[in-house]
C-alpha cells in the first residue's frame, strides 16, 4: 500500500488501512481540507467546487466520497462524472466555480487514484497552497456544516463544451481537415479519451475514425504511460489498419503521443515541437518547456524569431513562466500541450485539433512531417545512493565542476553544451538522482549520462 501527500495533491493506491493507502477515511480528510482551505482564500458566500474523474475502476467509489465530503462541508458540487482532466479545468472557470478537483492517478496503474486540487482559475494549486492543505489534513480541524447549510450536488456533461472551445478557435481549421479526408485512429487506454477523442474527431469533420482500446472501462489495456515500450500492438495496429496517423493519450487525457502512418512513433517529446511550429508563424511569441524537455522547442522557437525559456519540472511551474514571459504555447516533453488561447492546462484534445490542422496545410504523411524537426535524442538514467550522502552537496560539486558550461540550477542542476545537455535532480523521497541527457544522437545521450555519473560517483569517493 502506498499513499504519497504532496503540494499538488494526493495520490495512493486503493485498499488497506487508513494512512498506508488512499483509503475512503483518507480521501474524506484530505477533501474536507480542501474545503477549509478555499474558503479561507473564497469570497463567495457558498462556495462551488467542479469534481470530474478519468474511467479507472476505483473512480465510482472515490468520487461519491469526494462528492459527499464537500457537501457536509458546505459546499455545492457541479460533478462532471467522466470527464478528461483539461475538461474539468475549464469547467470551473465555466462554472465560476471556487475550485475542482480531478479525481485521477494520471498515467499510474489502475490500482491507483488521487485528488489533483485546482484552483478558482482551473489551475493546479501552488507549492504554498498546497502546503496549507496539507497542514488542515494533519490537524484535522475542519468543521462540518450543519443540515441547513449541506451542499447541493449537481450533474452536468462539460465534454461537449470543452470540444466546442477547441473547434472555435482561430487556428483550429475544420474545413481543411475536413477536406484532408483522414482516417483518424485513438488509443484511449480504455479511459475518459474513449468517450471525448471521437467526439472531438465528429466536431472536426473526420469521417473515418478506428478506435482502439476505447471503452472506458478502466480496465487499461497496456501500462497506461504513452510511451514507446507500451505501445508495440498499438503500432502494429496502426499499420493494418492504414490511417494516417493515431493519437495516443493517459488515462485523464492531458499528454498526447503520436503514431505516424507507417507506425512509427512521432516522438511524445515532439508533440510540442510539432504544434509550436504551426501556432508561432501565425502568432509570434515565446514558448516554455520544463527543464527536461527537449532542446527542439528551442530550435524551433528561435526560427520563428521567438525566445524560448526553460522552467523547473511540474506542470504548474511552466504555468508560471508562461504567465511571466508571455509565452503563446508551452508544456511539457512528455506530450503535454498548453495552449493559452483556450486554457492554462496541458490539454491532448486541443493538441489533436491543431496537430490535424497543421497535417492537413502539410500536406504530406505523418511520418514525413516529422522528418522536417531536428534530431534529438533523450536518455534517462538514475543513480541510486545510500542514505547517508548528501545530495544536494553532490550537486553542488558537479555545477562547480562544470561552471565554465552554461549552468542552470533552478531544478537541480541542468549543464548546457553546444549541442547537447544534462540534468540532474534529486528525488525528494528517496537517495536517487535523476539523470536526463539530450543529444544529436542515442549513443551521445547515453555517453553523456555515463560520464555524469562517473562524475558523481568519483565526488562521491
């Protein structure tokens, strides 16, 4: 049983005692916490919360708590039921609703959930706010509402109208992906995407749409992280079936990953690359990506005149530096995709809509698309210590080691060289440091990270 309290939420699997896993007990205090923390920061009177949950099996179960709670807490609920992640963050701005919170364990095995905690803008909390949270859970010193002042629960489908902002939007062109004639192929993992890809793919005026593990059962039909290694049948079904592309996305719908026509992978890494070359010549502006992503944002950033920035990783930190340098699009090399034009939140349904737009103005295959963006090349390694040393001593050795490179330890220690980078973090729970190289080439990413390591181990000794 594990059960994991962080700033931006909690996450645990189902089952076992209460404070081991993510028990009903558990998920009743960490949400009546939430409840006293907004309205602590609420202006309103009564305050709304939007709750919307992806399909995994415990989703039922969790949601009726969360549901509840927030009700004897005072507090009326809009509950979206199955709803993608970039669905209900929109909805409590639709809703001018206090807050939301997903009731998703992202690409996690589906013996886990979790309660992601949204503000009044439809934004993840931040590091303080979430600290707070966590402090009410510890004390426990919420108090209920008295029967008189018990929340109303309300139900209402946001799917639609989330699907309504993207078709809307000037740069989603639905003539010309109409006209394209694309067949369209999805792989939703068996969760909320099976119920909102197709819709989505109907408003864009796809008529030929193959569906693959689309039935939001919860039951996922590989490890449900859309990553190469879980995606062999996908690829080969990609072939049979002569589509022109197939968009894979986690379980609540916020990453996107690609399959081109011949099913190769377009590289979730190049989801954002992909989409910034289509937005940025049509609204100039800057980009940001997290510290590990990759460099090809910059690349491409700088052909169209803009300035690319980099920020620590965690979704809510590249929210911030959008915010601080004005970024037009942004996100994460995991295949999260952040538009602002339609929300603050990374959002797979919105980078299908403009992805399929700028395949159709391509005009060519999926595959040869990708042949047009730079090669970069990302290995990710980890280096486990013992207990007793000091990490962050041994970062600080290496950024002095390396001060004559271009260094950046905002998130650890990132070291940029000509062509290619590293970057360290340490985890917060366990002794390992974290090694992400980039480079021209697989074999230079993996010389890189071994040569960080020796470095490590030798300012170890």
């Amino acid at each position: 049983m594990t059960l994991i309290k962080s700033i931006s939420g909690i996450r645990g699997t189902i089952g076992g005692f209460p404070g081991e896993g993510l028990s009903p007990l558990d998920v009743v205090k960490f949400t009546a916490a939430y409840a006293k923390w907004m309205k602590s920061v609420s202006s309103s009177n009564k305050q709304k919360v939007v709750v919307g949950r992806d399909a995994r099996i415990s989703g039922e179960m969790v949601n009726a708590l969360v549901c509840a709670t927030l009700s004897g807490m005072g507090c009326d609920v809009v509950d979206l039921g199955l709803a993608t992640t970039p669905t209900t963050e929109m909805a409590v701005t639709g809703e001018q609703a206090d807050g939301g919170i997903i009731l998703t364990a992202s690409h996690n095995p589906k013996q886990w959930n979790a309660l992601k905690l949204l503000n009044a803008k439809g934004e993840f909390i931040s590091s303080e706010e979430g600290e707070a949270i966590l402090g009410y859970a510890e004390e426990e010193s919420f108090c209920f509402a008295p029967v008189d002042e018990l929340g109303k629960i309300s139900h209402k489908d946001y799917t639609q109208v989330h699907i309504n902002s993207i078709i809307k939007l000037p740069l989603v062109d639905i003539d010309t992906v109409r006209e394209a004639n694309f067949s369209v192929a999805f792989d939703a993992v068996n969760s909320v995407g099976g119920i909102a890809i197709p819709a989505l793919l109907e408003s864009l005026g796809v008529k030929r749409i193959v569906p693959i593990n689309a039935e939001p059962t919860g039951e996922f039909a590989h490890v449900p992280e859309p990553l190469p290694e879980n995606l062999v049948e996908t690829c080969r079904l990609v072939k049979e079936q002569y589509v022109d592309v197939c968009f894979v996305v986690d379980p609540d719908v916020d990453r996107l990953s690609i399959i081109s026509e011949d099913g190769s992978m377009f590289n979730e890494e190049y989801t954002l690359v992909a989409i910034a070359d289509y937005v940025l010549p049509k609204t100039p502006g800057n980009t940001v990506s997290n510290m590990s992503s990759s460099r090809a944002l910059r690349v491409i950033t700088q052909k169209h005149g803009g300035s690319y920035a980099a920020s620590a990783v965690g979704e809510v930190n590249v929210v911030a530096k959008m915010k601080e340098t004005g970024a037009v699009i942004g996100g994460e090399g995991n295949g999260g995709v952040i538009y602002p034009e339609l929300h603050y939140g990374r959002d797979a349904l919105v980078g299908i809509a403009l992805f399929l737009t700028q395949l159709a103005k391509f005009g060519g295959k999926c595959s040869e698309l990708r042949k047009t963006y730079p090669d970069y090349f990302i290995s990710k390694n980890k280096i486990e210590l013992t207990p007793e040393i000091d990490v962050d001593k041994v970062l600080e050795k290496i950024q002095e080691q390396y001060k004559h490179e271009q260094v950046n330890t905002i998130d650890g220690v990132k070291i940029d060289f000509s062509d290619e980078w590293v970057h360290l973090r340490k985890s917060n729970t366990e002794p390992i440091i974290r090694i992400y190289s980039e480079s021209p080439s697989p074999e230079g990413a993996d010389a890189l990270a071994k040569k960080l390591i020796k470095d490590i181990q030798k300012h170890i000794k």
